[in-house]
C-alpha cells in the first residue's frame, strides 16, 4: 500500500501540481487524437509547456517586484494581520495531509473528465495548482472535523471534481462576452470576483467606453502601449510609496525595504528612490512575459485540444488560468489591479475598525499578487460589459471579496486558522466557508449537508450551461445597442456565440487572442 501513497504522491506533486506539465501531456494527447507526426507531438507539447513556463517566470517576476511594494505599504500603514497567500498555506498543510490531498486531486480530476463527459458541462480544468489549492482546502476543512481519511477522499474528490466543471460553466457566458468566441474558458477558483465585476458592469457601464479606447493626447500616445503604461504606473506607484515610507520611518527603516530575495539595502537616498523605479520597470517587464507566454500557449494548446474534444470529450472546452483573458483587454488589467487593490485597502479599513472589534474576523491585509491576477482578470470583464466604469467598480468589489471572504474562511479551518496565511482568492473563501460551517452538524449528517451543497452548486451550473450559455446569451449586448455605432466592434467572425465589444488594434507585438473555433 505503501507504494501506492508514493505513487500517488509523485504524481499530484510533481507532474500534477506543475500546469506546465500537464499543458504538455494534455497537448501532445490531443496532438496524438489528430494523428500528428511524432516530430509535430513532441514540439507542441515543448511549446505549450514553454508557454505556461513564461507565464510562470513572469509571475514569479511579479511576485519578486511586488513585495518590497507590500513591505513598503505596511510599513507606511502600520497594519499587521493575515497575508492570503495560497503557495504559503498550501506548504503547511502539506506536512500533515500530504497523501491525502494527492488521493483527494486525483479522484477530483477522474471525477470532472467523467462529469464532463456525461453532463452539459463539457469543460476540462487545466490550471494544475489551483486543483492542488482547492484539493489542499478541501482537505483541510474536511478533516477538521475528525473524519476518517475515506470519508475526505471520497467526499472531498466528489466535490472538486464538481468545482472543476461547474465554476468554468457559471463564468462561461461572461468569459465568451470577453473573448468574442466560444474557444476556451477560464479555469480559475477567483471566478466569483470575475462574474460580479461581469455584472457589475452591465448595471455601472451601460455608456461607458472601454478602457482600450482611451484617447490620449499626442503626447502621450505611447501609453497605448500595455508594457510602457504599465511599467510607468508601477514606476511611480513606487516612487509615492518609497517616499511616504521614508518620511515616516526615517532612512534607517525605509533602506531595508529592498532587502528581499536577491535586493539590497539602499546605500543612500537617491539609490533608495532609484531601486523604487527599477522596481517598477521590472513589473512591466513581467507584465509582458505573462503575456507572451499566454501568446504561446494558446497557439498549441488551443489547436491540439480539439484532438481531446472529438475523441475523449465530445465538444469540450479548456479551462485555463486567469492571464489567459488578459491580452483581450490589456489596459483594463492594470486599471482592474488598482481599483482591486484600493478594494482591499477599504476593506482592510472596514475590518479594522468595524468587523474585527464586533465579529473577531482576522485582519486581512491585501496581498498585491492575488489583487494582481485576479484583480487584473476582473478589470477585463467588468470592461467587456461595462467598459471603464465597469473595470473600475467590478475590480473595486472583487477587492472586497477577497478581503472579507478569507477573513470569514479562517473560522472554518481549525487550527489552521492560527496561521500568518490562508487562501485568497475568492472561490476558495465562499465554498470553504460554506462547507466548513455546513460540516459543524458532524457526523454522518454533516456529510450528507456537505454533499447536498456540492450537488446543488453542480445542478446550478448544469441549470446555466443549458439556459444560458447553450442559449447564446450576451450579458453586453444591452450595452452595446446604446453605444454610438462607432464605437462598437465589427460582428464576430463565423463560428462565435457572441459580439465582439468595443476594442482598439493592439500595438505591434502584443500577444494576439486565440483564433474562432
């Protein structure tokens, strides 16, 4: 038995666990369902696995550049408290539910081809560490309670493979309004901040341009490029963070902020505001290898797919990570990082000064990568149906959610509540909330409780999947009837299930969308 547990253990933490790896094996099946040469299999599959290997440099970049960021607003704030970060607590459940988390992943995944091939539900979640996320959380709620390492598997598999078709299928009609095809779906556990922010903007941006459409002066037209604004915003982002820090906690203090990773203590204050811009530029740069890695893995994966969808799962679509949907709208990814982070600034204000004293709800500080990835996939849907205004308050709200959805989430995870760390984004807070307190009955009836919510989360998603995605249901297109006609996009090409909205030519370069089906 024991081989069994290190077998299964090597699968979920090394080939499992890493997307890159799985994007290959996934993309060479499909390669080999369309009766490709060997030489065209073992390219595309390198490919698609290079792809998720930029997307995963790029964000490790972010990380790097982001967190002499987070050290400088905490120390110009003074706020301390719970940082959601989901690698940190992921590692320390590890240590103890190790073998059951594998077993839990792998018979989630068996569980969501099965239901994707014989319910509505025809989609295949592709974002290898969110499985292990929400697996690790399944887990760890689950075996709060005492139950035995059956019962968790067993029931936890059950309800992750219901997670791994059901939220692509809530989000399915918004994510078509963002990508004008019916091509791919987004396969990420932040889909409830990124359907508030879709319908959000339906009621806030009925007129309100999209946020590619932005007309600068002259002068300033090389903002239109996505690297350089980005790169300029976080650049001076820095700069204001950099001397607020300094201005309260003096050069001692404020000198250190860079001495993360491989930085350096600034030498003097001019070295300290110079580390600030370099900083900022390092973010844009890593704004566009995400990008390109997302260029690159839709040029194989996409293609390859429909080699697994005619063979395997009739008429399925990929689920993939949240920058997927960012070259659709790239400025509405740097607009929707802001407004989420000011989200969870506000919310952090809230908890401080009204939750916390009257519930006991933990502070949660407001982490710049989830705000980051999910803030920024949450400004393009909430500009796809709400153009700016819809960017800005959609993104704004999905602030809060992933400021008091992990807050309400900490009560439910025992002793790994004491933690520095919880999950972030914001399926992880709702569902773990829901299933921790529905698991308090204990028990025999606590299980059935559990599992009358996972069939009831899959019965609303095969319920939408049939009247409202399968119906072809635009969420913009009230929308795009008030826009001047101008502004609003050519029809989509044949073969999409929905208008295209509003959007500018993408500067040279930048990474293009995926092609109609």
């Amino acid at each position: 038995m024991g081989w069994f547990v290190t077998l299964a253990t090597f699968l979920v933490n090394e080939i499992l666990s890493e997307p890159a790896y799985l994007i290959g094996i996934i993309t060479a099946v499909g390669l080999i369902a369309m009766k490709k040469s060997t030489g065209q299999i073992i390219g595309g599959a390198i490919k698609a696995t290079l792809g998720f290997l930029l997307i995963g440099a790029g964000a490790g970049l972010v990380t790097a550049s982001l967190d002499p960021l987070g050290t400088m607003i905490q120390g110009v704030t003074g706020a301390h408290g719970v940082i959601p970060t989901n690698e940190a607590i992921v590692g320390i459940a590890q240590d103890q539910f190790g073998s059951r988390v594998a077993w839990l992943m792998i018979l989630g995944f068996v569980v969501s081809l099965l239901l994707a091939r014989f319910t509505p539900l025809r989609y295949v979640f592709l974002t290898g560490h969110h499985m292990l996320f929400m697996a690790t959380l399944l887990t760890v709620v689950l075996a709060n309670g005492g139950r035995s390492t059956v019962a968790v598997v067993a029931v936890g598999g059950v309800l992750l493979g219901i997670m791994l078709v059901a939220m692509p299928a809530f989000a399915h009609p918004w994510t078509k309004r963002v990508t004008g095809s019916d091509t791919v779906a987004i396969g990420h556990f932040g889909t409830a901040g990124y359907i508030v922010a879709g319908a959000t903007g339906r009621v806030v941006g009925k007129r309100s341009r999209s946020t590619e459409e932005m007309k600068l002066p002259e002068g300033l037209r090389f903002l239109r490029d996505s690297m350089v604004a980005t790169a300029l915003s976080m650049l001076l982002i820095y700069l204001v963070m950099a001397v607020l820090l300094l201005a309260k906690e003096g050069q001692k203090t404020a000198f250190k902020a860079f001495a993360t990773g491989t930085g350096t203590v600034a030498t003097g204050t001019g070295n300290y505001l110079m580390q600030s811009v370099m900083q900022g530029l390092q973010f844009g740069i890593a704004v566009a290898v995400i990008l390109f890695g997302v260029r690159t893995i839709l040029g194989e994966l996409v293609p390859a797919f429909q080699g697994i969808a005619q063979k395997v799962v009739p008429g399925a679509l990929p689920a993939l990570d949240a920058p997927i949907v960012f070259p659709y709208a790239q400025n509405a990814v740097l607009i929707g990082f802001i407004s989420s982070f000011t989200g969870g600034l506000i919310g952090l204000a809230l908890l401080t000064w009204i939750f916390n004293p009257a519930f006991g709800l933990a502070l949660v500080l407001p982490g710049l990568v989830p705000h980051f990835f999910t803030g920024g996939a949450a400004g393009v849907y909430g500009n796809a149906t709400g153009g700016r205004r819809g960017a800005v308050v959609g993104a704004f709200l999905n602030g809060l959610l992933i400021t008091f959805l992990p807050a309400l989430l900490l009560k439910v995870l025992g002793a790994f509540g004491d933690q520095n760390t919880t999950f972030g984004d914001a399926d992880f807070g709702w569902f773990g909330a829901l299933i921790g307190n529905a698991g308090k009955a204990g028990g025999a009836a606590g299980l059935v409780i559990i599992m009358l919510l996972g069939l009831a989360v899959l019965g609303g998603a095969i319920l939408v999947q049939k009247r409202v995605v399968d119906t072809g249901w635009d969420p913009g297109a009230a929308r795009d009837a008030l826009m001047p006609r101008e502004s609003v996009a050519a029809p989509a090409e044949a073969g999409t299930t929905t208008a295209a909205y509003a959007k500018i030519p993408p500067p040279a370069g930048a990474p293009a969308p995926p092609p109609a089906a």
